[in-house]
C-alpha cells in the first residue's frame, strides 16, 4: 500500500488531543499536529494557559481548549468525551502532561514522590485507557506517551521523574501488547536535554555539562520532539508499535 505523505494529507482529518498543551513541549506537540491536518484539542490542568495557546492556531483545522486534571479519572473521561462529542472520532492521543518535583533522596518528600508519579505515570495510564476504549471500537488509533532519557539513565535528584519516566515506557509496551490486535498502535518518545523554560531554569554551568555530553554537541528544540510524535501518530509509522524513539542527540547511546 502506498501512502500519501504530502504535508497537508499527512494528519488530514485526523482529531488529536495533547495533554499538558498549555506550554513547552505539549504546545510544540499540538501546533505540528495542526500544520500536518489533524484537529487538535490542547488539555491542560491551566485551562488559561491552554485557552491562549489554542487563539494562536489557525481555524482549520479547528482547536478547542479543555482544563483537565490528567490524574483525575472523571476529567480524564471527560476530556475523551467531550472530543467524542465535538468531533466524533479520536484518532491521536499524546500523554505529555508532566511536573518536576527535584530533590535528593535525602529531602524529597513523599507528598512530592506522589505528586509526579500520579501526573507521569497515573495520568498517562488513564490516557491509554480512556482513550483506547474509544480507539478499540474503531479499529484504529495511536497513542503516544511521552518519557525520557532520564528514565532510561537516571538523574541524581529526579528519583521521582526517572522512576515514573522508566515507568511510561513499561506501561508502553504492555498496552502495545494488549491493543495491537485493535489496530491501536501505542509508542513512547524519550526526550533528552530540549530548550524549554524548564532547562532554561538550570544553573548555566549545569546546563553547559550536560549539552557538552551529547555527540550532536547542541540541547534540543520543542520541534524535534514534535517531529517524532507526528511521525508516530501518522501512518508512516503504521507497522510501530511498542517502540520508545529517543530524540536526545546521540546522549546514552
């Protein structure tokens, strides 16, 4: 079978929804998912944050902003719904939603241990599960998580992020296993060391260290994440299922 991937056929038709698509990544995410076709819901626990980034999206492909708590099972069911209701059909779902709580073992809490545990890792199984309900009944779909190169290699003082990030990738598989006879392909992307506010928070000389270990010699832009996610949500990828696609530069080859 031959495949049209032309720019605009790439996603055309297709209804997305990216969660933690207020800002960063997330909104990186949902703005290539749009130029590639696809209508795009932005989720986002700041549903502001998500209101603003969807005014700058063009209005066809249509977006729509959704306030949603991803570690909520009923907002979650919600967020499904309303794009069943709004659009139809669900044939993407990016679980990018995500928080850091950095600390050593030594002073991290257990209350911040939780905290990103039930967004990473809580908040992206309730995504697979709600979302594949819809996408099992249809006979198609792709679902991809995002993880981390932390969660392959670990970092110091991220016990909580390299665990739930390890974690997405073994619920990756898993649901692969289970849906792939669905036609619902499930994948995880793992970035690395990418420009976000986050990493423009880190002491300079941190942030020096860190992109002086990658072979590509540079940190990551928003788009090259993006880039991945369209590729593993479009029918190029249409015989991948339970991959992790490191985008990362070459670092923990």
């Amino acid at each position: 079978m031959l495949l049209d991937v032309t720019t605009a056929a790439l996603l055309h038709q297709r209804v997305a929804i990216v969660t933690g698509a207020g800002q960063g990544i997330g909104r990186e995410i949902a703005r290539l998912l749009c130029e590639h076709g696809a209508a795009v819901v932005l989720a986002d626990i700041d549903g502001d944050a998500a209101e603003a980034a969807a005014v700058d999206f063009p209005e066809d492909p249509p977006a729509r902003a959704v306030a949603c708590d991803v570690t909520s099972e009923q907002q979650m069911q919600g967020l499904i719904s309303t794009t069943m209701r709004d659009f139809g059909r669900l044939d993407i779902l990016v679980n990018n939603a995500g928080i850091t709580r950095d600390a050593s073992l030594k002073k991290m809490t257990v209350a911040d241990f939780d905290a990103v545990l039930a967004v990473h890792l809580r908040g992206t199984w309730l995504g697979v599960r709600e979302a594949s309900a819809v996408m099992r009944e249809a006979k198609s779909g792709s679902i991809v998580n995002i993880s981390s190169l932390s969660g392959k290699s670990g970092n110091p003082g991220q016990t909580n992020y390299s665990a739930a990030k390890a974690g997405i990738v073994g619920l990756t598989k898993a649901a692969a296993k289970e849906l792939a006879h669905h036609n619902v392909r499930v994948n995880a992307v793992a970035p690395g060391l990418i420009r976000t506010a986050m990493t423009a928070a880190m002491p300079s000389e941190i942030f020096a260290e860190r992109e002086a270990a990658i072979p590509m010699r540079r940190a990551g832009e928003p788009a090259e994440v993006a880039g991945a996610v369209v590729f593993l949500a479009s029918d190029l990828s249409s015989y991948v299922t339970g991959a992790v696609v490191e985008v990362g530069g070459g670092r923990y080859m």
